[in-house]
C-alpha cells in the first residue's frame, strides 16, 4: 500500500511538473534582413508577422552572427559563435570530416533530459560527415529537414561542395527517397511537418519543444507561383522571388501559431520569431538603414529582426519594443530556466548565454546583457585575434572589415542604393588591427561615423576586453581533412542522397 501510495504521488508530481512546463517555439528565417518585414518596408506582404508585432514584443537589439551555420551553432550550444567549429569556414564543404562540437550539449537534448518532446525541421547544418553529428543524436525525436547548409528549395538538389550532385532529405535519422517530396517547396514541407507534430502532440504528456528552421530567403532566390502571385506589380523577377519567399515565411509562421491554437497549446507556449543573420544585399533583400550585409560584422549583418509572443507572454507586453541587448545565445539558456534544466554544460566552453525572460516578460526593466562578442577569430598564429565586440553602447570592430554602404529602400521595384554609399561590400578596408573602429551605436546604428581617433581611451579600454577572449575555448585553427571521395561513395550508395560517410 505504501509502494503504491508513492508511485501516485510521484505520478501527481510528474504530471504537474510537465504541466507547468511551457512549450517552446523557435521558427529561424535564414538570410532575413533588418528591412525585409512589411513593418520596415510596406510593400512586403507579412500579415502574420505583423499580427505577432501587435500581439508580442520585438527585440530592437537582437544580435546573432554574420553567416548561417555558426548562428545555428550558437542557438543550440549557448555559446558565442567563435567557440564553434562553424566559424572558420561555415561547414563548407560539406566533404570536410567536421561539425560542431559534439562536448556540446544541445538545447533538444537539454530539454529532452527534463520531459520534453523534441522536434526539428528544416536546415541542419551543424555537421553530418559522421552519424554522431546529426539531429537525433543530438536531442531531436524526429527531425525532417536536410543535413547541409543550403539546396534548391524544390528539387532538394545540395549544392554540389562534397564534389558530386546530390539530392538532401533526411527524415528521422535516415536518407528519405520519397518521390513524393521531390517538388514540393520546401518551405510547405517543413511548415506542414511541424503542424502534424503540433495538431497530434499530446500536451498532458509532454512539453514540446519545436525548431523550425526555415530555408527562406536563402538561396537559390526561388518562389512558389502561390506567392509569387502575391506581388502582380512587381517586374524585377528578382525582387518578385525575394518579397515572395518572405511572404512564405510569414505563411509558415501564420501556420504554425494557427495550430498553436487550435491544438489549446498556445495558452501555455512561447513562440520566438528570429533571423540568422542579415539578408545579402545582392539577393534584393535590404538592411537599411543599417551599414553592411550578411557575412559582414557592420549591423547590417549582425542585427536582425526578431519577435516574441505566445500565450506565455503577459499580455501587459503586447505592442511593446525592447531596446536591451539581447543574443541568439541567450535563446539557449532562456529556454533551459523556463523547462527547468540547468543551463550550464561544463567549464572548458562555458555556456554565455543568459535568461532573458525575466526581461521579455517585463519583470525586469533591463536586460542582463551588456556585452556581446561578435567575433573573436584567431584562426591565422601569425596575427592577433580579430573580429567585433559590443559594450553597453559601444561597439569596436578590429582587424580587416570590408568597407560597407547603405542598402536604401524600395525604388522602381527593386532596392536601390542610396546616393550615400555604395551598394555591397568592397575589398577596401574600413578598419584593420592597427587602427579599431568604433562607433556609438545609441546614437549611431548606421556606422556612419568613426569616432576611434576621438576616444582612444575607450578603443583602449574595449580592445582589453576583446583581447581578454583571447584565453576562452576556440576551435582548431586549420580546417580538417576533406573527403570528397568518401562523401560521394556515401551519397551514391544511398541513391544519390547525402548521408554521413565518416
């Protein structure tokens, strides 16, 4: 009688500590700009995105990291991006026997330990060479995504890095031949993928924890007819494809909040709404007015849009916009203290993220951020560590950055640059190790205005903390060895599929 007393309760108390525990929602748009929203630029048609504005919070200084792979790897680790393999060449090529790091404990598999139910979809790219790499051993229960960094959104053809084509859909841990799949843009796949896992999820089990990571608006600059229809003025093609995969975004977001709430989840879930990084200006997308584009450390690579909501959310914070500084690292340990887990996951990498929900939920008026580290490359033994780093308003970018224009708004269908600057990237240098810049990004977002030679103090003061980096984790200075040979021996034997093959 008293075993079974015991097993009621321990019963009772499972059921209310899974109870308690809400559902967690990240949907990652890729290659997403400060500039590519219909509330930044009307002609774009995102009503859902717009509804979430007016329902949640936004975050005016959310930060990931300038490319893709390594924003992923900061998401899922907690860590700063330089801390991960994917810094020094974004996992490509694909061939390359490498991925992140598996010490690292993910967020699925962080969550998974205290009850949740873990579903990914969409872009892997966090390595795959060998099986110990990919999604479900790394805490997903299913996953329905591909493996590397990018593909053709209906063909699901790889771009071609491991050295042969190659078609990339893995499904719950293996390659998926489906011909049905073969076709369908992908941005329906991965959206209807997570509405079944929603719409049959079992709430009085498990918590959900869901990662929807979105292949739009990378390239190829690809639209499904349904969208593209969307836009009959437009007669920039490229314009047209671009402004069409974001209103595919919104749709996909639209969807997913859409089952939220019919399923009764919704009341007890957070949805999180970011970029990875911003849009490549030549692609049509635009980060005015924000200096750069992705794969810069000008904001305009580095700042994204990003939105909260959610039933979880109090509705006291609807319509409202943050200010405080806020990581994609801390997304990580915001969600391990809402499941519960500790965030940490041992001292030779240490976790930096923190919990920002305190303030999201507007419990705290600040954010317990004040410094990010944008970069911290020490890749080449010959010279000192480089990159970017951000202090309460202060921001010190050292070492090489290609000098950068302003990407203006929308002109005769298309974005055009502004009379101020040129368009793109050029291989002139802005700043260099000798001379840091630095700006004052409260009162300078667009990096207009160089201000190193007028406070060297501060350069001093700031280019001590970077350097104070330069004793924390980082990964091997030289890529690994590439197998083109083996990846495609791989690939052929499982019909042309990519597939681990270390």
């Amino acid at each position: 009688m008293a075993l079974l007393k015991f097993i009621l309760i321990s019963l009772a108390l499972a059921a209310t500590e899974s109870s308690s525990q809400p559902h967690l929602i990240v949907v990652v748009a890729d290659d997403l700009g400060w500039h590519c929203t219909g509330a930044r630029e009307p002609s774009l048609l995102t009503p859902n995105l717009n509804n979430m504005l007016d329902n949640g919070v936004e975050l005016n200084s959310y930060y990931s990291y300038k490319y893709c792979s390594p924003a992923r790897a900061s998401l899922l680790t907690g860590r700063f991006p330089f801390k991960t393999e994917s810094t020094r060449n974004n996992l490509i090529p694909f061939s390359q026997e490498d991925g992140v790091n598996l010490n690292f404990t993910m967020l699925p598999a962080k969550l998974r330990s205290v009850g949740y139910s873990t579903h990914g979809f969409g872009k892997w790219h966090q390595g795959f060479w060998r099986a110990a790499y990919t999604p479900t051993l790394r805490g997903f229960d299913t996953f329905n995504g591909f493996l590397a960094g990018g593909q053709d959104h209906f063909t699901q053809a790889s771009f071609a890095e491991c050295g042969c084509a190659a078609r990339d859909v893995w499904i719950n841990g293996a390659v998926d031949a489906d011909p049905t799949i073969h076709g369908v843009y992908n941005a329906f796949r991965f959206t209807s993928s997570a509405v079944d896992v929603i719409m049959s999820h079992n709430a009085s089990s498990k918590p959900l924890f869901l990662y929807v990571a979105l292949q739009n608006t990378h390239a190829p600059i690809e639209s499904d007819p349904s969208f593209s229809a969307l836009y009959p003025k437009e007669s920039y093609k490229l314009r047209r494809d671009f402004s069409a995969m974001v209103s595919a975004v919104d749709s996909s977001l639209g969807n997913i909040t859409r089952a939220l709430k019919t399923s009764g989840l919704y009341n007890n879930s957070l949805l999180l709404w970011v970029s990875d990084n911003g849009t490549p200006v030549e692609n049509a997308g635009s980060n005015w007015p924000l200096r750069g584009s992705k794969g810069s450390n000008w904001e305009g690579g580095v700042r994204v849009p990003a939105l909260v909501g959610g039933g979880l959310l109090p509705t006291t914070m609807h319509r409202q916009n943050l200010s405080g500084l806020v990581h994609v690292s801390d997304i990580y340990a915001t969600f391990c203290a809402l499941a519960g887990v500790s965030a940490a996951d041992g001292n030779w990498a240490p976790v930096d993220g923190l919990d920002v929900w305190p303030y999201i939920s507007g419990a705290n008026a600040t954010s317990p951020r004040s410094r990010i580290v944008h970069e911290h490359s020490m890749f080449d033994p010959t010279a000192p560590s480089m990159g970017a780093i951000r202090e309460n308003d202060w921001k010190l970018i050292v070492g090489k950055e290609a000098s950068a224009g302003w990407y203006g708004v929308s002109s005769d269908g298309h974005f055009t640059p502004p009379a101020r600057g040129p368009a793109v990237n050029t291989s002139e240098s802005a700043c260099s190790p000798a001379a840091p810049c630095l700006f004052n990004i409260a009162i300078d977002p667009e990096e207009r205005n160089d201000i190193a030679a007028a406070n060297p103090d501060i350069v001093l003061r700031m280019l001590a903390i970077f350097r104070s980096y330069d004793k924390e984790h980082h990964p091997p200075t030289k890529n690994p060895t590439e197998n083109k040979t083996a990846c495609c021996a791989a690939s052929g034997a499982a019909g042309m599929l990519l597939t681990p093959w270390g």
